[in-house]
C-alpha cells in the first residue's frame, strides 16, 4: 500500500527561484537562506519519496477572477511550468502519478472533500520554487508530483481548521491505494509577509517562531488560529500559511522533527522550512 512517511514545508518566494536560476545563491544576500536547505538537500537525496503531494496556491497564473477553486487537485500526465511576466523558469516539466491523483479525488470526495478536477494547468513559483529548494537543479524532477491548489489569493480562502481535516483525509485516501509507494506531502507558502498596502513589508518574527514550534508540538492549536490572526499577525499574505496545515494534518500526531530553518527576509517575506518524519 502507499504510505506517507514525511511532511515538508517551505515558503515559495519567487525571488528564490530567480535567485537559484541566476547563479546567485552564494551572494550575501542569498547564502544564508540556501545553507538553511543544504541538510535538506542531503536528507532528500536519502528519502526521495516516489511521490510528492505539493500544496501550494496559485497566483494568478492557472486561475484569475474568472475561477477562484478553493482545493484542486492537478489530474493531468503533466503539468508545464508557468510563465509569470518573463518567461516560464527553465525547470523540467512536472510528471503527475496520475492513478494516484484520481484515487485520491475520489477518496476524498467520499470523505466530503468535494474538490476541483483540473486536467489542464500550467505551475507557478507556488509549486516549482519549493521543487527546487529540495532538489537542486536537476535534469528532470526525481519523483512524481501531484499538484493540490489552494485558495488563498481570493477571499474567502478556507480555514485552517478545515485544511486540517483535510490532510487526515488525504492520509486515508493515500493509504487506499494499492500501490507500495512512499509519498511525501509537502506544504509551501508563508511564512508573515504582506506584499499590498500601508503595511506592505510586514514581517512578525515572533508569530512565526511560535508558529513554527506549534505546527510540530500542537496543530490543533494550529488549527484553530482564525484568519483575522493571520491578517493581524501575518500580515495580508500570510494566510498561505493554512496550506502548511494539509500537511500536517496528514503526518502522525506525533512526528520526528528533523529540521527547521527559519531566516529573514527573502524578497518581503520571512522564510520558514521543516521536515516532519513519520516515525516507522
Ligand atoms: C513574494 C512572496 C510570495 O509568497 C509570493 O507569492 C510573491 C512574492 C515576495 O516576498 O516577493
Ligand atoms: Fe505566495
């Protein structure tokens, strides 16, 4: 059966992507950030997973105002990277475990999850960036990727309790499938940052700290920050933050903390990263 062994989470900062695409990486500005995923990078090569189930949000690049899914799950063989303004990033085109993405929508949907299919969809910074703080800069991605879209752009995006409740369920529906695989759900996105209006720049470092602590020790207390919270606390964009929440929800209640990186800023946003084992 296919068994979900690790959580990751990570920011998905654009300006991350144009950083590792440019050969910036070990520049002042940049080093810091990068030697935070050096372990990761190594841990990855160790547990590369068959499968990753990659939550992220969407900005404006697959869907606009025209279509606003609150959880789509990307259905397609594969999805091609998105060009936001200058072009799509140079990163291999990202292959889909098709039976499994269609094992899990109706899994899900039998659990009340009625979720969006999409067939057709390009990827934006949300998906790829964090593809390629794990894995490098390789010739083509070395695990199947499900893309799951969330919400979080347009209100009203759904509550954190609620992302939660899902990752339980994505846990059920992976562990339902008739194939030995190893699969990792990662949860991108956050940590505080506000890129719009009289508080564009905002950045909490201490309601990320906490944050960071509670996603591993206490989720349900997680859980239940509502989104005023993060508006307050997190600043406009830091909603993104309920996305990490489908991952954890979808690991054990008790998980092995392998790694935390925490660093600010890249571009307006705080960086924050985690890898969450399953204890066998
Ligand atoms: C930035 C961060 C994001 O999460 C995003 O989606 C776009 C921009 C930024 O900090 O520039
Ligand atoms: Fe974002």
């Amino acid at each position: 059966m296919a068994k979900i062994t690790a959580g990751v989470a990570t920011s998905h900062v654009p300006a991350i992507g144009a950083a590792i695409d440019l050969g910036k990486t070990q520049t002042d500005y940049w080093k810091p950030l990068f030697d935070g995923f050096e372990y990761s990078k190594e841990w990855m090569k160790e547990n590369t997973p068959d499968v990753v189930f990659l939550v992220y949000n969407d900005h404006g690049s697959a869907f606009d105002m025209n279509i606003i899914p609150t959880f789509a799950i990307g259905c397609a063989e594969e999805f091609q990277p998105a060009d936001e303004g200058w072009g799509p990033r140079k990163v291999p085109v990202v292959k889909n475990h098709a039976r499994l993405a269609s094992h899990i929508a109706q899994s899900m949907i039998e659990q009340e999850f009625d979720l969006t299919l999409i067939n057709r969809m390009d990827v934006d910074h949300g998906l790829t960036v964090p593809l390629s703080l794990m894995f490098g800069q390789p010739e083509e991605w070395p695990c199947l990727v499900i893309p799951f879209a969330v919400g979080v752009v347009q209100y009203p995006a759904p509550l954190g309790r609620r992302c939660y409740a899902l990752g339980k369920a994505l846990r059920q529906a992976v562990e339902t499938f008739d194939e030995d695989l190893n699969v990792q759900v990662w949860g991108t996105g956050g940590m505080s940052h506000q890129l719009q209006g009289p508080r564009a720049g905002l950045i909490n470092q201490e309601f990320d700290q906490q944050f960071l602590e509670d996603i591993v020790n206490d989720p349900e207390t997680v859980a239940e920050i509502p989104h005023i919270d993060y508006l307050r606390e997190a600043g406009s964009e830091g909603i993104e933050l309920v996305m990490w929440l489908i991952m954890r929800g979808a690991l054990n209640q008790k998980v092995v903390e392998k790694h935390r990186h925490y660093h600010v800023p890249a571009s307006n946003t705080a960086v924050g990263h985690l890898i969450l084992e399953n204890p066998q």
